[in-house]
C-alpha cells in the first residue's frame, strides 16, 4: 500500500458494511442504498459498494 492510500478502520468498514445490508429495502438497489449510507457514514461510494458487493475490505 503507497502512502496515498488509506484504509478505513475495521470498525468502520463492518459497521458501514452492516447498515448497507441492514437498511436495504427490497425494492431499493445496491448502489441506491450504497450511496444513501456512504453519505452518512462519510466514505467513498465505489470503496462501499465494492466491499459490499464483493466482500472487499475498505
């Protein structure tokens, strides 16, 4: 990793992971609810969406 990246805390990452999941409504898409929680939470969609669809980490 260069020194331009970082790494969300752990904490952070489950817990954004969690509320994508847990928030989520049937009707709702992925990136939908991904953009509604990364602006709450205040990380990077695509990092969101990405963990969130792939199991990546943050």
């Amino acid at each position: 990793m260069n020194k331009t990246q970082a790494r969300y805390p752990a904490e952070l990452r489950e817990s954004s992971v969690r509320m994508v999941f847990v928030t989520r409504t049937p009707e709702e898409s992925l990136k939908a609810v991904c953009l509604r929680v990364a602006s709450l939470v205040n990380v990077r969609f695509a990092t969101l969406y990405g963990a969130a669809l792939y199991g990546a980490t943050l």
